[in-house]
C-alpha cells in the first residue's frame, strides 16, 4: 500500500512502509505487540513514542504521556522527558501545533505527516511523521512519531535527566 500523503524524507517514507507492514489486517491497525525493539533500529535515535490517554467521557481531552525518546529528540528538547506529558514539555511557539498533529492521528487511526519550517532555528526544517498504534486494532493507545530535522542538534543532554 502506497503512503497516504507523499512523505518526502526517505527514512520516514522507509519507517511508514514499517508500520504498514506491521498491519495484521488492511482494516486493522498494528500494535505494539506487532513488533520488537530491535525492528526499529534504523530509526531509534529519531523516534518517540507516547501511551495515549483517554479521559472520562467523550468530551475528555486526550493527552500523550512519553514513553520513549530518541536520543535527537532529547537533544532538540535539551533533556529527556519519558514520563511526562507532551503538552508539559513542548515549546509554546510549536505546542498546539504538535498537540494537533497528535490528536488528528489518535482520533483517526491514520498517519499525519509534517513539514515544519522556521529560519529562525538552527534546525530549519523538521519532518514529523506520527503513527497510530492500537492494541486491539482499532482504539489508537500508542503513537510513534519520527522526527528528522535537516540539521542535527548540538545541544547536550541536561545533567538533570530523570
């Protein structure tokens, strides 16, 4: 099956034909148990992967609780911040921008795919490709998000790592 929309960076074009290959159904969406840790090498350093947590009611906002960052996700962010909530961590110039992005691929089941810009950065440029994951095929309870930023952050790792 061919990308949704047109993934223009070729490590997160590879890291979607992953995540449709982990499909157990066209109709169903993988879970984490679809795959191993070692499957996801190529893409460790650049991906992240967040629980979703629903509330009460259907109503209730979502929120995204880190499970997983890579090691050049910490650096953009300046330190790790599995366990925490991604609306905690993130800059408000990009939050609700991110926030959306999340939401959109928990509530539909489908890839959101990203191009961001700003010549303000360093980085310039991210590509962000978030993947819904859900145990029981249908109810989106991961999201795995890849991250590729045209260039690499130099920022250490903070000190204060939890």
């Amino acid at each position: 099956m061919s990308a949704p929309v047109d993934i223009a960076h070729s490590k997160l074009r590879s890291l979607y034909h992953f995540w449709e290959s982990r499909r157990p159904a066209p109709d169903l969406l993988p879970g984490r148990q679809h795959f191993q840790a070692e499957d996801i090498w190529p893409w460790i350093g650049y991906i992240g992967m967040v629980d979703v947590e629903r509330g009460d009611g259907p109503d209730a906002p979502l929120r995204f609780r880190i499970r997983l960052q890579g090691e050049n996700l910490a650096r953009l962010t300046g330190n790790r911040q599995a366990g925490r909530y991604l609306d905690e961590t993130l800059n408000t110039k990009y939050r609700e921008l991110i926030l959306e992005q999340h939401r959109q691929a928990a509530m539909t089941g489908q890839p959101v795919y990203r191009i961001q810009r700003d010549d303000s950065k360093p980085w310039k440029r991210i590509d962000r490709l978030v993947l819904p994951f859900a145990s029981d095929g249908h109810t989106v309870d991961l999201l795995m998000t890849g991250l590729y930023m045209a260039v690499t952050p130099s920022r250490p790792f903070s000190e204060n790592i939890p």
